[in-house]
C-alpha cells in the first residue's frame, strides 16, 4: 500500500487524493514528532502560567474572557469538541471526511499547534484503520474554519459519537477504536480547539475538484471537437497562430487538444458544401476561448490550493520563538472565493456543451444530420429527451453558480461577525462537478453517434474519434439505431467520461493531451 509520509512544511494535492480516494497509509516524519514535542512544551508552559492564554487557559470565541483554572481545562477541551459537533443533514461522503482528517493531521504535524504527538499519531492509526467519522452537511460557516465538521473528526478520536468502519457499517466510534486496538485521546490544553479550527474540509473538497475538473476540461475539448466535426465545421478556427495572438494559455491548450483530436478528419472543412457558412456558431467556433478560460480558472484555483496547503491554519499558533498568537487564519476566504469561481467556469462550460448537442439535433443547423438522431423520425425520437436532461443539468449549474462566499451570516454573539461560508461553497461545487460530468456525457453521446451517421454518408471520421468510438462502445454505450431505454446508456457514458475514458481512448492516437 501507498504511504504518505506527514512532515512539518504542510502536503501536496496528490498525498490528499491518495488518502481520500486511495485508502494510502498515513505516517508521522521524525521531524513532526520532534516539532510535536517542542510546541507542547511551550504549551504546558504557558499553561502552567497563572496569566490566562486564549485557548490554552481561557473559554472560547465569545466566551474568552473567563480565566479557566487548572482542574477545568481538560473538561473545558472535551466540552468544545462535544458541543461544536452539532451538524445536521445528510452524511458527507467519506473521501471528504478522509481529506478532512488528514489535513488537519498535515497542520496539527507543522509544530504550530501544541498539540501532542500522541494526538496527532491517533489521527493517522484512526485514518490507516479506515474509521470515517459521521460528518454531517451543515454545520459549517467557513470561520473559524470547519468548526462542526471537524468537531464530529476530534470526537471520533474521543471514542464518541459515530464512525463508520472499513466494512462500511456505522457503528459507535467507541466500539471502532477499540476493535482496531486504538485508544481514544484524552484532550489537554489547546487540543481540542486546535483540533477543529481549520479550514480543511473546503480545502479538500477543493483540492478534489481540481483533480475531476482537469479530466472534464479535457474531455470538453474532446467532445467539442468530436461536435465540430459532425457539424462539418471547419478546424481553421483552431490554428496555434490565431492563438498566440491573444496568448491566454488555457485557450491556446484546448485549441490545441482540439487540433490533435481531428488531425486527418474527413468531416472537417465541409462548411462551404451544399449551404455555405462563413462561419461556425459561436458554441464550435468559440469552444477553445470558453473552455480555455475555464482552464486557466483552473490554474489559478490550483495556486491558491497549493498555498494552503503549505500552511498551519489554527487559532492561537505557537511560533518558533515561544510566543502563542492568536490570528485569524482560519478565516476561509481565500478558499472559498475559488471555489465559486470553479463552479462558474463549470457553468459556462457546461452551458456551451449543451448548446452544441442542441445544434446536433435541430434538423434546421445540423447540416443535413437526421432530426435529433433519430433513426426514423417521428416514428423514433433519437435524443430529444436527452438534450432536456442535459438542459435541466445546465439549468442547475447556473443556480449552483451563485457565489456563497458573497454572503455572511453573524455568528458567536457578534465575535465571528463576517464569516467565509467556504463549506457552502465547496458543497455546491461538488454537486457541480457531477453534474458537468453528466453534461460531458450527452454531447459525447450525441457526437458519436452523430459521426458515425456521418460515416453512412461516406465521409470518414478522424482516427482519433474512431478509436474513442469503439472504446465507448466497448464500454456499453450503443450507437445509432431505433430508440431504445436510453437511461442506461447515458449512465455508462457518464461513467465512461467520470474514469477518464475520453482522454485514454484518444491520446493514443493524439498524443499526450494538456
């Protein structure tokens, strides 16, 4: 099994995948324990102190002036955990809750947080036994940081509340801990707190969607090109030379992608046959300018996840020279502002895609395609119905594209009077990222099949979209012919495009694909 060794200078985007998705084991670097070990003794110093110290000898929040006396701290760090894990709703998926765990364990490693290496070792044998604590919907306004869903994590780790195994049955994390040999933390100063003051959920649903959104994006050029190509449009538009002169790096990549995907099509360059266009519509002609913004979206989205990545998000920090200060890093702005600006790109390029199937089924701008596909019009309907899922979907993304992080909401008497609401944003997203994967799937589904009546007509398709053609049918996607229970299918090309089928059927024959 992949390991993924924990240090003191934060994670990469490809450890948070392994142990969300990939099930890798987690460790503790010798650097991070012995950095561990040094920030607790600033800490049981300063506890020690009878000058009180936010969140080592003090409440909370808006409750941080009462000075809590030494008997009282450990109780003061159990109640935090049990009354912040008040979330409600359905339960979050468990790579989310995985990618939670572990970056919080990455920030408890930096040293920053007093927390002991004890507590910090029970994180990874809790991960590494496959026990994902019960993490609920809502809960979370982004600041100070996930503060519910993180609470359900560090109570987990208490050997309460509920978790569910590696079986996948929901069980009292109590009974998890100890079939797996682990025994529950018992909290000390600034452990609790320090435990659910971070903004590591959002970014982990983050650092996901990355990942997904840069196989879509791809598979958009993909299943754009394939459009243009039924349509019989011209790949003149996709020249490196009109690019370069307005040198966005995203457009220029997917212009390219384009480019490679038709190389030595037959359908291409067909506009000027029979009833002459002077120019494709916007949605073919435009596709590398949409889809390349929506690319750079990307880059600039993945800067921002690799910065906090880097860093230790807590509230107070214990610094190298002794000091414990509070800040308010916590605070989930900058995670929060890309999250949605991910879910507008997302939007847009969906609304592209659905408008390109639309222009494959009208008989009026098919230029000379059956109407919607069908195989006998009238007598069969082809794909009408699913151009109105993929319109609904469209539909949804817009209303997903509503920045959560343009509100706020008061919280903690007025204390926590502007909060992120990252979380927010981070869900929404995740809904969108699914359902641009659906949108992917139709256009892919209505491009091909659209080629390959362009086959019967006896123009030959790009050896690229052949072979896409016969790996998607391969994987159970049916082609052209009377109509038929068309769920099905359109599940399996939403499976096909979700694994990354799309670019590992073509870039055999393209090439590597940016």
């Amino acid at each position: 099994m992949h390991t993924v060794v924990v240090g003191t200078s934060g994670t990469t985007a490809q450890d948070v995948i392994a142990v969300a998705r990939g099930n890798a084991r987690v460790e503790l670097s010798a650097d991070a324990v012995a950095a561990l070990a040094a920030a607790r003794e600033i800490v049981d110093a300063l506890a020690a102190k009878p000058e009180p110290v936010y969140g080592v000898s003090t409440g909370f929040g808006a409750l941080a002036s009462r000075h809590i006396s030494p008997e009282l701290r450990a109780q003061l760090q159990r109640n935090i955990v049990r009354s912040h894990a008040a979330g409600m709703g359905p339960r979050v998926e468990r790579e989310v809750v995985r990618a939670l765990m572990f970056l919080r364990l990455k920030t408890v490693a930096s040293g920053h947080t007093g927390v002991r290496p004890e507590v910090a070792q029970t994180m990874a044998d809790v991960l590494n036994a496959g026990i994902t604590p019960v993490v609920h919907e809502y809960g979370s306004l982004g600041c100070s940081g996930d503060l519910a869903p993180l609470s359900h994590c560090a109570l987990a780790l208490m050997g309460e509340g509920d978790a569910e195994g590696p079986d996948g049955t929901v069980r009292p994390a109590g009974e998890l801990l100890a079939a797996h040999g682990i025994t529950p933390v018992e909290l000390r100063e600034k452990e609790g707190l320090a435990l659910l003051n971070g903004t590591d959920g959002m970014l982990g649903m983050l650092v996901m969607a990355l990942a997904d959104l840069r196989t879509l994006y791809t598979s958009a050029d993909v299943t754009a090109a394939l459009s243009l190509e039924a349509l019989l449009g011209t790949d003149k538009v996709l020249a490196p030379e009109l690019h370069a002169i307005r040198p966005h790096p995203g457009q220029g990549a997917s212009a390219d992608n384009m480019l490679r995907v038709l190389a030595g099509s037959g359908l291409t360059g067909h506009h000027q046959d029979d009833a002459p266009r002077v120019q494709d519509a916007y949605s073919v002609r435009c596709a590398p300018q949409v889809n390349g913004a929506g690319r750079d979206t990307l880059a600039y989205a993945a800067t921002v996840a690799d910065r906090e990545l880097a860093a230790a998000v807590d509230n107070p920090v214990v610094l190298p020279d002794g000091r414990v200060e509070s800040n308010g890093n916590f605070h989930g702005a900058p995670v929060a502002y890309v999250l949605d600006f991910l879910a507008i790109a997302a939007a847009d390029l969906g609304s592209i895609a659905e408008r390109r199937t639309d222009r494959l089924l009208d008989k009026n701008r098919s230029h000379g395609l059956p109407p919607f596909l069908a195989d006998d019009a009238g007598v069969d309907s082809g794909l009408m119905i699913a151009q109105y899922t993929q319109a609904a979907l469209v539909s949804e993304m817009k209303r997903l594209a509503v920045p959560a992080s343009a509100d706020s909401i008061p919280s903690s008497a007025m204390q926590e009077d502007h909060v992120s609401m990252g979380w927010s944003a981070a869900r929404k997203l995740r809904t969108a990222v699914g359902n641009l994967a659906r949108i992917v799937a139709v256009e892919l589904y209505a491009a091909t099949r659209a080629v390959e009546l362009r086959a019967r007509q006896g123009l030959t398709p790009a050896p690229a979209t052949l072979a896409l053609i016969e790996a998607l049918r391969a994987a159970g996607v049916e082609g052209p012919g009377p109509d038929r229970f068309l769920s099905p299918d359109l599940a399996a090309a939403d499976a096909f495009v979700r694994a990354g089928g799309v670019v590992s059927a073509v870039e055999p024959v393209t090439g590597p694909l940016a």
